[in-house]
C-alpha cells in the first residue's frame, strides 16, 4: 500500500491475532535471510545464524560451530556442560532502552537429560536484573527465575511441565519477552505454547558493572545430567 509517498509492508495476521507493519529495515532482513521470527512479533536487534566464522557473539565452556546438525543452512552452534561446566552463548549491546525485548533461539538435544536456558541480564545503577526461562529436560518443567520465588530454593519458580509426547532431539523454538522499564516477565513461548507471566518481577542483586545489556542461551549439565545441545537462529528483539 502506499502512504504519504512510503511503502507500507504488512504482515499476514498470525495466530495471535497480530498484524504489523515493518519497516524497510526490517524487510531487508527478511528477503536476505529466513524468515524466522517465531511470532513475527518484535524488531529484530540481533541475529546470529552461527554461518559465519567471524564470531559476533562471546562464549564460553565447550561450545563451537558444527556441521553435524541445524535446522538452516549449514551450522548450528554445539554446546556441551557436565557436572562441572556450563556452556554459554550471549550477545551484549547497549543499543536498547526501556522497553519490551525477546530473545529466542532453536535447540535439539542429544539426550533427555541437561537443562536449557534463555535469558537477559540488565546492569543499571549498581544492581543486575536478570531473567531467565529453564527448561529442565529430565523433567520436563519449566521454570523462571525471579525474587518472588521462594526463600531457600534458589528463587525459582515453576509454572508448567512440557508434554510428554516433545521430542527435544528435533529443533523447536523458546522464547521470552519481558519490560526492561518495569523489570517484569511479559510472556513465554515454548514448543508453539504461550505463557502469560506478568506479575514476575525479576531477581535482582547488586552489581558493580556499568550499563549493558547481555541475552543468550545457556546449557547446563550442572545438577542436570550431561547435555549435548545444538542451537541454531539466537535472534535478539525490541519493540514486542
């Protein structure tokens, strides 16, 4: 449609019953690459599809690009954690404000064992803010971190349990949206599922690093069981 001299793209309505325009950057992302946004909700900020060798992202544990499985392209990124070792996969910017965000990547694992976390942590005035959804394989449940989580368990809270039918060694996607202005939990997308989370605020410590903010993925065999993950499209959004 034009408007005022512009073009005004408009997505399809998805099953949420959303329907947005996107802007002219947003369209160049998309015939460049897969359209891959799980709700087609959000800009994106950051994509990491792991085909370039140049690392846009910071690691650490055992974690490296691998051609033995993905779900586009070529490579994926494989992540292992024991006992003893998390992996962990996390793209820092300062480009954000207050405002909702997402984060989301795809994961297929090797076993039913491990956990599987996305996340964010905010630094802003002496404190951390950090959100996280876990899924914790063996189990199947899922959990968040926040300080209105109970004293003596570690603050988590669990809200659902995957069905048992979810295969985890096919790709599938997570997804968390949460208010960086109000530090609460918005939404959960896991496996096609929504989970309504407002009401949870964040876990919230003190902190000594300056402004930035960090959202990735994290593999945990600690407490977990052994874990061999593959996780492929990190895309890090604003504006939800």
């Amino acid at each position: 449609m034009i408007e005022g001299g512009s073009v005004i793209i408009t997505d399809f309505e998805d099953v949420w019953g959303n329907d947005n325009q996107m802007g002219l950057g947003e369209h160049a992302v998309r015939i460049h690459a897969p359209p891959l946004i799980f709700d087609k909700r959000g800009n994106v900020l950051r994509w990491v599809n792991f085909e370039s060798p140049t690392e846009s992202y910071r690691k650490s544990g055992t974690v490296y690009r691998s051609i033995d499985r993905c779900m586009t392209g070529d490579f994926s990124l494989k992540m292992f954690s024991d006992e003893f070792t998390e992996a962990v996969c996390a793209i820092k910017t300062n480009d954000y404000h207050n405002e909702k965000m997402g984060i989301q990547c795809v994961f297929a694992s090797e076993s039913g064992t491990g956990g599987v976390e996305i996340n964010f942590l905010k630094y802003v005035d002496g404190y951390a803010h950090s959100f996280l959804l876990l899924l914790r394989l063996n189990s199947r449940n899922l959990q968040i971190r926040s300080n209105d989580g109970p004293v003596g368990q570690s603050y988590y809270i669990y809200f659902d349990q995957v069905a048992s039918d979810i295969e985890f060694t096919d790709f599938s996607t997570m997804k968390l949206i949460i208010d960086l202005e109000t530090n609460e939990y918005i939404e959960a997308l896991v496996f096609g599922k929504s989970y309504d989370l407002r009401g949870y605020q964040s876990y919230t410590y003190c902190s000594p690093s300056l402004g930035e903010l960090t959202a990735g993925v994290t593999v945990k065999g600690t407490s977990y069981g052994d874990i061999t993950c593959y996780v492929d499209n990190l895309i890090l959004t604003n504006n939800e």
